[in-house]
C-alpha cells in the first residue's frame, strides 16, 4: 500500500509501472539492458530496475519504505511497453504484480490486456488475482447547436 503522506499511485493499478519512467522518478532507480527476448512474436528488451532512493515510493501499512525492482519489456522496434513487474519485500514479506500490455488498433496506442498479482509471507503464497481489460474506448464529446429566430 501507499502510505498517505506520499502523493505516488496505488502500486495495484496497470499503469503504476510506468511511473517509474517519469523523469521525476528516473534517477530513484538503477536500470540495466538485461538481454533480448521475444515475446508474443514481438522482439523485446528486458529492462530490469532497482529503486535506490529513499524513501521509496512504495510503503507497507505502517509507513515503512518498501523498495521495489522490476523489469520492462520494450519492443524493439517501436519502443513500446509490454510487460511490466513489480516486485517488493518488507521483511519475510513479498509482493509481485506483472501487468502485459497489447495494442489497441481502435485506439492506435498501447493498454493493458491483463494484470497478476500476487502476495505472500515468506513461506506461502496469502493472496493472489488476476485483472483483464478489455473494451477500451475514447471519450468523446458531440455538442450541436440550432438556433431558430422567432418569426416575425
């Protein structure tokens, strides 16, 4: 969970992830090029990160900095996020969310298909879901107007 007093996204919703990539959270993590892959037939980049920083941008209940690390798979050719994961532990417990994203040819951008989480103690895994999205569409506004001069 978010601790209260930190103005930073729940780490439960898909676009938490991407966050991380904002240019005021950038520099909190160390990120490596971990190798190439090929994902779904698309050519990918792992990218793996580690928060540093303190406090970290995730806390348990109790306020304390729960780190996070992860990875980012990128598509080669466009750039493109399609999957993310984060991962955190405070003491014997552990946390993992892995959100993969598709292409959206109606919206002609990229959104999540599926998020999975999961959360444990140390010795078991206590809970675990999976989210998927799907219909996605833009929001749009049509306004008209008729404007009728009174016969005189």
């Amino acid at each position: 969970a978010t601790s209260p007093s930190r103005s930073s996204p729940s780490p439960n919703v898909p676009f938490f992830p991407l966050s991380i990539l904002r240019s005021e959270n950038r520099t909190r993590f160390d990120f490596t090029l971990g190798g190439q892959d090929e994902e779904e037939g698309v050519r990918v980049w792992r990218v793996t990160y580690s928060e540093r920083e303190r406090p970290t941008i995730v806390s348990d209940l109790d306020g304390r900095d729960v780190p996070i690390s992860g990875w980012f798979l990128v598509d080669q050719l466009t750039g493109a996020i399609v999957e993310t994961a984060v991962k955190g532990t405070r003491g014997p417990s552990k946390g993992e969310i892995i959100v993969r994203y598709r292409r959206d040819p109606a919206l002609g951008m990229w959104v999540p298909a599926r998020m999975r989480e999961s959360y444990g103690d140390g010795r078991t895994t206590v809970m675990r879901g999976q989210a998927t999205y799907s219909n996605f569409r833009r929001f749009q506004v049509k306004t008209e107007e008729q404007v009728t001069l009174p016969k005189q």
